[in-house]
C-alpha cells in the first residue's frame, strides 16, 4: 500500500511539474539587447535561429563570421579592418595583424550604442566601487558554488543556485568578473527558454535553467571561420583566436565533457548539436558582480 501511495504521489507531482516546464520551454521574448546581442554572432548560430523562430524578430548576423575578438578592441570604425596588434595578450603578439574585432567592452558598449543605453564604467570600477554604483548592482545575487568564496564578496548577497541566479536575471543583465584579467558578459536567457530540453540537449540536460551569457571571448571556433574569411579576400593577417559567444555560467570547467586548447586558452565546453556552448567558470573568479543599468540610463524599445 505504501508503495503504491508513493507511485500515485509521485504521479501527481510529475502531472503538475511537467506542464510547467512545458509551459517555459521557448519562452524567450524579444527585445532590444537581444537583437543587437544576437546579430553579433556567426550566420547559422543556433541561438541566433531560434530567437528568430521564437520571435519572428528576422534578426540578421551583422558580419557572417560573427564578431571577431581583438585585444582592445573597442571602435567601431575599425570593425573588420587589418590592423597591427600594439598590446600583447594572448591572442596575438604585437606588430602582427588582425582583421579588426572587439573586445568584452567593446562588444558591449556596441550593444548599448545600438538600444541607446549609457554605457557601463570599467570592469573594475562596477566590481570595485560599491558606494558610486550602489543603485546598479545587484549585490544580493551570490552563486552558491559550494567549497569557493571569492576574495571580494557583497555584503549582502545571499547564496543562490544557478537557477535561482537565472530567475532573478533580466536580459541585459550583466556579469563583471575578474580572474586574471577582467571580463563582462550578459545575460540572454536560458536554454529552456531557447526551446531546448533534455532530448534535444542531452549533454546539458541538468543545466537547461542556468544562466547563459554572451560576450566577446574566447572561442577557437573563430580561428578556422577567420582563416577563410583572410583566404577569400586576399588579406595579410592572422585569424582571430575568439569572438562573440555564448556561455553557460554556473557550472565548474572540471564538469565540462569536453575540451579544446587550440585558441588562446583552454576552451571548456559541451555539444549543443553543432554548436559548442563554453563554460564560464565562476569558480575560479577572484571577483564579481551582477549588474543592472538603471531605468534613467535606458534608451529605446521595440515599437
């Protein structure tokens, strides 16, 4: 009898769950950012596809390589332009040439530009100056990674999961980190909300409510598309080693299936059918911040 008690309740939970997910499952709505975010990726991007199928937004990539990465890359003018390298990083040495792309800051402060939003100060300010930015940051969402407590810490963040991260987010969100240099990414949203489930996302089936983020990052994927972008217009440059990309944030690299070093770092990712979804470790940041630009710098909707 109890058995039977357990399968019956346990039925009933199943019969009042699943409808609710089913209910969320492409629920993405359109808006300004993710128009302008979404535009910056590779023709074929699956979550740019989706969006459009979702919103009937017709949202076109605006370079069909996608955005490239360049280090300091913050001027729109010189988008796609080859240009010498004057700062050294990882993704390419100085006096070599790059087509020129964007940085974290450039590709953001280019979304901004686009929906008419004042831009956002330095990463480090908008982690570091709690008074000065008070009404921006959202200082009570900490991720709760467990056995990790970054150096900087909001005082008065509660620890949250993943999913609860992801349920207090608003697109256009944004995430400053820092572990070793310092990074911005925004947030667009959730697999769930893209459509994607356990069947169709195998590999992230426990993560379909995590935060993703996009940014202009680290991806190995630009490296081949830049290749051929240099071959068939004859230029005299080095591929790009990154690009505009989307993320999953929330979960630890070590529980990435998956693996490539032939960028400018160690890319951590999964299969998402064709497209490899990196992993952005929060883990290992020695700081960070969720941020939220404030109603008086909000610039235009969507009619």
């Amino acid at each position: 009898m109890k058995r039977i008690i357990t399968v019956l309740l346990s039925l009933t939970i199943l019969t009042v769950y699943l409808p609710a997910l089913a209910e969320t499952a492409g629920t993405v709505q359109r808006s300004p950012y993710l128009d302008a975010a979404l535009s910056g990726l590779e023709e074929g991007n699956p979550f740019l596809t989706r969006y459009n199928e979702l919103t009937g937004a017709n949202v076109t990539p605006a370079y069909p390589t996608g955005i490239p990465y360049t280090f300091g890359g913050q001027k729109t003018e010189y988008l796609f332009k080859v240009m010498k390298i004057t700062q050294i990083s990882k993704y390419g040495m100085p006096g070599t040439k790059n087509v020129w792309g964007f940085d974290c800051v450039g590709y953001m402060r280019w979304m901004q530009d686009i929906v008419g939003d004042k831009h956002h100060p330095k990463i480090s300010d908008m982690i570091l100056k709690r008074s000065a930015y008070k009404a921006y940051r959202l200082e009570d969402l900490v991720l709760d990674i467990g056995h990790y407590t970054p150096s900087y810490f909001p005082k008065n963040g509660q620890k949250l999961t993943a999913e609860e991260i992801a349920e207090r987010l608003e697109v256009g969100d944004m995430l400053a980190a820092k572990y070793g240099g310092r990074h911005i990414l925004m947030y667009i949203g959730t697999l769930r909300q893209y459509g994607y489930t356990a069947e169709t996302a195998p590999e992230l089936a426990d993560y379909l409510d995590y935060p993703l983020m996009i940014s202009c990052y680290n991806d190995p994927n630009y490296k081949e598309r830049m290749q051929r972008y240099i071959d068939e217009n004859g230029l005299d440059a080095r591929p790009n080693l990154g690009g505009v990309t989307v993320s999953i944030v929330g979960v630890p690299d070590a529980k990435a299936p998956h693996m490539r070093d032939d960028g400018a770092k160690e890319f951590y990712y999964f299969e998402l059918g064709d497209y490899q979804l990196s992993v952005y470790d929060v883990t290992i940041c020695t700081s960070y911040v969720f941020w939220r630009t404030i109603p008086e710098d909000r610039g235009v909707t969507l009619s």
